[in-house]
C-alpha cells in the first residue's frame, strides 16, 4: 500500500485546495470565537515545544537551573491558557450552535480532545518530581483504581511519563490535525441570525 497515495485520496476527497490554504475567510469568521481557536491552537504549539525540551534535559535541569525553570514555567502556563481559551472557544460554540449543518463530528471532535487534555493534564502535574506530585500520585491511584486503571501503575514514574510524552500527547494532536481538517472542510459555521434569514427566504 502506497501511504503517500492513501493521503492523497483521503485530501482531495474530503477537501479543495482553497480549503486546505485559504486565501480569504469569511467576515463572520473575524470574532472571538475563531480567535480562542487560534488561541487554543497556539498554546498547545507551546506545550508541545516546551514539553519535547524538558523531556530532553530532565527532571534536574527544570528544578535546579534558571533556564529550566524558566521553561518549566512556559509549559505550565500555556496549559493554563489552553484551558482557558478551549474553555471559552466551547462556550462561544455552544451559543453559536456548532453542531448545525452537518457539523455533529468537529463539535464531537472537539468534545473528545478536551477529554483526552483533562488526563493528559493529571499525567503531567504528576511528573513535577516533587512533593506535591508525590502525594497527587498517591491520592489518585485509588480513583484511578476504581475506574479499573490502576494496572497503569500511576506511582512509576517512566509509565507516567510515557502515557504524558507519547500515548496522550500523540492522541491529542491526531484529534487536533483532524478537528482542523473538519473546519476546514466543512467551512466555519454560519452566524444563527444568517440561517433564520435564510429560512424566512425560503417561507416566503
């Protein structure tokens, strides 16, 4: 099976090439609903850069060096911006109903990737190497335990580390790749007071 030729197929099915690059968007597109978009977007390009750094260089690098605690800090507060911009992205798409027009799999899609965020947020406050996560991990295993999840092994620290770096890191920018692949295929969603407008056209 040709891989390249597989992806081929799947883009030019599901999308143009004005779809994939657009060159102009639509004016009801310039509001901040699309901006806590692009704002949750550019926290998680943070994430993922600051994240592949501290992984490199180590627990002792971020605790004990300036530098490392400078982009220890830089990841941590671009999960706290993540939370907040995907928070109100979502808000401002429920009052815009987002689900309208065949739309049900972004919204679903959209539902699932702050799902998968919430756990991969757990799995990181408890790699801090400190007390602090020391005693989250030890406070958590036994809800973690109830969900039938503490086969994970939630106080070693190299399986912790691996579901944080690779199994949830790797799930939520697939989901992130095909949320923005749906927006851009579907086109962004109409204002409400558009689609009424159109409905009384068409009762007329």
């Amino acid at each position: 099976m040709n891989i390249s030729k597989f992806m081929q197929d799947i883009i030019k099915k599901n999308m143009t090439l004005e779809d994939l690059l657009p060159t102009q968007m639509p004016v009801y597109v310039n509001s901040f609903a699309y901006f806590f978009g692009t704002m949750t977007i550019s926290s998680i390009a943070v994430i993922f850069a600051t994240g592949v750094v501290l992984s490199i260089f180590g627990p002792d690098w971020w605790h004990f060096t300036a530098i490392g605690a400078f982009v220890n800090a830089m990841h941590f507060w671009s999960v706290e911006v993540f939370y907040l911009s995907v928070m109100l992205h979502m808000t401002f798409k429920f009052f815009k109903a987002a689900w309208r027009d065949g739309r049900e799999r972004t919204w679903m899609n959209g539902w699932i990737i702050f799902a998968v965020s919430i756990f991969s947020g757990i799995t990181g406050t408890l790699l801090q190497g400190n007390w602090d996560s020391q005693w989250n991990s030890q406070q958590g295993k036994d809800a973690f335990n109830a969900m039938g999840l503490g086969w994970l092994g939630w106080l070693n620290y190299t399986t912790v580390l691996t579901l944080h770096i690779v199994f949830f890191a790797a799930i939520v920018l697939i989901l992130i790749m095909a949320h923005i692949t749906f927006v851009r295929s579907e086109s962004p969603v109409r204002p409400i007071v558009e689609e009424d407008e159109k409905y009384i056209e068409k009762a007329e």
